[in-house]
C-alpha cells in the first residue's frame, strides 16, 4: 500500500473514530450520567430500567425522537425554522476537526514521522475553534425567530445579548494563554505548558473563561435562553422529534468541545503532570502506541472531569437572574480579564 492510501486511511481513521466517540458514545452516556447524577442529588434512583443499569435509556430515547410524527406549527417561517436544528450541530462538529486528542505519533512506527491526531491541524487553531464556537448562537436566534413564538423569541433575544457579554471576557481570558505559550497552534500550547501548565500563572483566566463556557453551552447558571421555569424552554419550544432531537446533541457535544479547550488551555492537555513529563517517567508517547494511548486516555479523563463538572453544577446551583447575568460578564469578569492581561503581559515583560 502506497504512503499516499496509508495517510488517507489514517485520516478517515480519525474522522471515524473521533466522531464515533463523540456523537456516538459521549453524548449518550453524558445524558445518562446527567440523569443519574440528578437522580442522586433529588433522592430518587433514576434510569434504571432500559438496559444494565439504565444505559440503554439514551438509545430508546434516541430511537423515539427518530421516530416521532414531525410536527410543523402551522405559523412558523418553515425554512428557517427546518434549517436551525441544523446549524445547531454544525459548530459542534466544525469545532472538533482541529482538536488534538493526543500527542502527535507514528503509532508505533506505522510512519517515519510522528502525525498529529487531529482531523485538520490549522496552525491558527485556538482562533478557529474560538470564531466557531461563537458561531452557535446563529441557530438560537433563527430557531426563536423563525417559531413565531414570544416565548422563542424571547430566549433568541436572550441568547444575543448573553453572547456578547461573554464571548469578550472569553475572548480576553484566552489571551493571556496565547502570550504564555506564544502560539495559537493548540498543539504548541500543549507542548509549551511541559514545564508548568498555565492554569498556575493564568488561575485569574482560568476563573473569566469557566463561567464564560458554562454561558457558551446554555447551561445551568447560565440557561436563560431555555429557563424551563419562565420561558417554556425558550427557543426550541416548538421542536419536537428529530428536530428538537439536533438541539440536544449539539448541547451535549458543544459541552465535550469547551471541556476539551479548557484542557488544552489551563491543564497541560496531554501532559502528565505540571513539571513532569511522560520522558521523564520513562515512556514515550510519540514513537510507542501504548504511550500514545496512555497520553491520549490521561487527556480524555482531564476531559471527563470537565464534564462531571457541568453535570454536578447544573444540579446544585440555581439559575442566574438575566440582570445579574449582564452584571458578572461586564462589571466583573471583563475587567478581571483586561487586569490579567496586563499582570501576564508585564511579567513577561520584565
């Protein structure tokens, strides 16, 4: 087989099994651990019933979305309102062509040199995975406006203004990692971090940008564009079935997209541990395969505990009031971004 048939394999290798395990596993094991940890923190057992501990309940759920008469309100602007869902899945799945989800490796020697595992490696990565993401908000504010619904339009105004208010606290948290490693090539930012990892001179970053993408998911303390309780879930109150199914994936694989970039950006990435690498103890991850599948499960439990994270939150805080909501992300977390900015720059500086 030709060198050209081999990296041809290797590329469709990883476009399968990065978008199998996302779409494919995390999302639907992600839903049960949601359920099952709400289950807990209410007192009540939760899914229990389709499948060895309830683990098939995402697939039976699944099943009936996909099967599911497509109800199309008879007041709705159709176009828009069938393109929505759609657009909702596509950040979600632009986002995860430039994540590396491991060291770059020959596996093994398969190659002469060692090939980064990500679908397409963009040296400007990080700005990537940043304009697409934010791209998001597009299919809340078609899928509000396009319902005729006040209470759609509602959460797609909410959805606007919510945006704007974090994505430029975000944007500046992310700022402060770009002159720490000197690169917007994520790879690069994880090799930089093999000394210290940045969530130590970057911790005032790391506290602007997590609330930022727990608003990025429209999650709880954060979900006004939904608020169940005020807004009838907001801007998909008229999706139903596969449609209202798309929303929902995208939810949960945006969540594994922000944990990953939190990852990558404050907690070394691949990396073992802050000042010892996986050289240093001995194993190489980029020329031996059971290196690259150690390096590449130490990132995917970093990843895990990110998304417990937004499991635990959901279910033990309480939602944020809109004022409150504009005041964090304009009175507090962008000044304490321009402040980090300036503290990071100067250090560096002298």
């Amino acid at each position: 087989m030709s060198d050209m048939a081999v990296m041809w394999l290797f590329l469709l290798g990883k476009i399968l099994l990065f978008f199998g395990i996302v779409f494919g596993i995390v999302a639907p094991i992600m839903i049960w651990v949601e359920r099952k940890v709400a289950g807990l923190v209410q007192d009540r057992i939760g899914p229990n019933r389709v499948g060895p501990f309830g683990l098939l309940q995402s697939l039976a759920d699944g099943i009936k979305l996909l099967l599911k008469e497509p109800l199309l309100p008879r007041e709705v602007n159709k176009p828009y309102y069938l393109l929505a869902p759609i657009i909702s899945v596509i950040p979600a799945a632009l986002s995860f062509a430039v994540i590396p989800f491991g060291p770059p490796t020959t596996l093994g020697g398969l190659f002469e040199t060692p090939q980064r595992l990500q679908i397409a490696s963009l040296n400007v990565g990080l700005l990537f995975v940043l304009a697409v993401t934010s791209l998001s908000v597009y299919s809340v504010v078609l899928a509000g406006w396009s319902s005729n619904n006040k209470y759609s339009v509602l959460g797609a105004l909410r959805a606007s203004a919510q945006m704007i208010s974090y994505e430029l606290a975000s944007g500046l948290a992310v700022v402060s990692v770009i002159l720490l490693s000197g690169s917007v090539d994520l790879v690069h930012i994880v090799d930089a971090q093999q000394k210290i990892w940045f969530i130590f001179p970057g911790i005032l970053s790391f506290f602007v940008f997590l609330p930022a993408i727990f608003a990025e998911t429209n999650r709880i303390p954060f979900d006004l564009p939904e608020a169940e309780a005020e807004l009838v879930v907001g801007y998909h109150t008229e999706y139903s079935g596969i449609k209202f199914g798309l929303f929902f994936l995208s939810e949960y694989s945006i969540m594994t997209t922000v944990s990953a970039m939190a990852v990558l950006f404050f907690f070394g990435g691949w990396e073992l541990l802050p000042g010892f690498t996986w050289a240093q103890a001995g194993i190489d991850i980029q020329n031996t395969l059971i290196g690259t599948v150690l390096a590449t499960s130490w990132f995917a439990l970093k990843v895990i505990v990110f998304l417990f994270l937004f499991v635990w939150v959901r279910w033990t805080l309480p939602r944020f009031r809109y004022d409150q909501l504009m005041g964090l992300g304009w009175k507090r977390l962008l000044p304490i971004a321009i402040f980090n900015i300036f503290i990071i720059a100067g250090v560096m500086a002298f």
